[in-house]
C-alpha cells in the first residue's frame, strides 16, 4: 500500500508568483509559526528518545545522525556545532550524508538511492552496541537512511528517526520515531521549509538536552565551549568573573591560562 505522504500534499496557498513581496512573506510567517507547535505535540517520543542517548552515552557510545540532502546538512550542523558549544570530543556527534562531503555544497545525484551505502558509511566509523543512529528524511523513504537504520536494527543498535510522514518507512523502521506533522509546505514539496525547520528544532532539542544530561552545561551557562574567538573568550571571561566575584583581567588571566570556564572556577575552589 503506497503512504500518502503528507509533506508532498498540495500547499494551502496558490497563484503565489501573483503575491506581492508583503503577502509572500506574512503567509510563509503564517504557516512557520504552526511548526513548533507541531514539535510539541512529539515532546514525548523526543524524551524517550534522549533518555537512551544518554544512557548509551554514558557507557561510552557516540551519536550518529544520517540523512540526504537538507536533512543530512541539518545533521552535520547540529554535529558540528556540539564540540565549540558543549567542548565535548570531534567524533562524539557524527552527520554523516548522502554522498559525503562534496554533497554539504552541491546535491549529488542519486546519492539517496543507495540502499547499501549508509551502511558502509557507518561501518567506516566502526559504529557499535553502545551508539545512537538517527535517520533524518523529511519524507520518510530516503533509501541511504532506511537501509542504514534496517542493518542497525538487526544488529542491536539502537535506532531513531525524524520524519514529518506518519506511517513513512523511516516511521515504522526506527526504534524510536519523533514524527512531527507540520502539513503541507508553503511551496508545494519544498521540505527545506516547514520541515527542516522542525527537523532543526528537533535537533536542537536533542542535542542539547542530552548533552545538559552528560554534565556540560552548569546553571545556564556553556562552561566547557572551546574558547575559538574574541567573542567566546569574552563571553567565558564574563561567566567566570560571575562565578568567582573576581575583575575582568583576573577572570581573563584565570581563563586563559586554565582553558575553560568550568577549569577556571574550579581551579579557585579546590
């Protein structure tokens, strides 16, 4: 039986190349605020699933996201931003894409079609019992992701997935699916829209919540980012001067010289 897929369904809006600039934009408005509402209703199935990351995390396990196209661009991003934000290992978050790195920047053809190749990007990562993989697919049928997701499944890792298509492949295949129905898109198949933009949220809800869980955030301040620039070093200067009571060049010195907010404050409380 062939799924409807909701996020091809025909855009609730027409004629939109008679819309003026105004109207475009209010109506793309209209039609983004729906989205986190949508993500709240799966808050749930993201808890579940953040719970066993972490749990695998602990043990030791990575975290793999897999995706084509714009989902597995938002997977790469979201990986890569969690060494500077949280200061954890490069290789602890992993995106891997359809047709590697060369698609980041221009769409591969018929990378996605591959149903054995997902798999063997993983296996060049030596992926095992304690990791994480999550597919991403908008519309729930990308072959790299499925096939990658069905050999995990048979060997005992742990699996995920964030689709917008109830009852799509990559719903019913991954151990732990978060579907977030966002509707039709503004332009009719253009899954860069609503649902990559909740597939971010998604993302961002996961990534950061299981790295709060692992200890690499205290209060509400990112006490282990990597200090990469002028802007972080004096952002960590600030939550370090917040933290010991003490003036800005003391802080800065204590910063510099122990490499982290978190090294910095305790290096004056031991």
């Amino acid at each position: 039986m062939t799924v409807q897929k909701i996020t091809e369904s025909t855009s609730r809006y027409d004629h939109l190349e008679q819309m003026s600039t105004a109207a475009l934009l209010r109506n793309i408005n209209a039609e983004d605020r729906t989205v986190p509402l949508a993500v709240g209703e799966v808050i749930p199935a993201i808890e579940a699933l953040v719970d066993a990351i972490v749990e695998r995390m602990q043990r030791g396990g990575r975290l793999f996201y897999m995706g084509a196209g714009t989902s597995g661009r938002l997977g790469i991003v979201d990986a890569s931003e969690c060494p500077p934000t949280f200061g954890v290992p490069h290789g602890m978050v992993i995106g891997l894409i359809a047709g590697g790195d060369a698609a980041i920047r221009k769409a591969v053809e018929f990378a996605e079609d591959d149903r054995e190749q997902g798999w063997n990007d993983l296996q060049d990562h030596s992926v095992g019992s304690d990791d994480v993989v999550i597919g991403i697919a908008a519309s729930g049928g990308t072959p790299y992701v499925i096939g990658a997701l069905e050999k995990c499944n048979a060997l005992g890792i742990l699996t995920g997935g964030i689709t917008c298509n109830p009852g799509s492949a990559l719903a019913t295949t991954a151990q732990h699916p978060i579907v977030v129905v966002v509707g039709p898109e503004f332009v009719t198949g253009s899954t860069r829209m609503k649902s990559g933009t909740a597939q971010k949220l998604v993302l961002n809800m996961i990534s950061t919540s299981v790295m709060i869980k692992l200890g690499r955030v205290k209060g509400n301040r990112m006490v282990d980012m990597q200090l990469s620039n002028h802007k972080l070093i004096d952002r960590g200067t600030r939550m370090v001067m917040e933290g010991l009571g003490v003036d800005y060049d003391t802080a800065n010195a204590l910063l510099k010289k122990h490499g982290s907010v978190r090294k910095a404050v305790e290096s004056q409380r031991t």
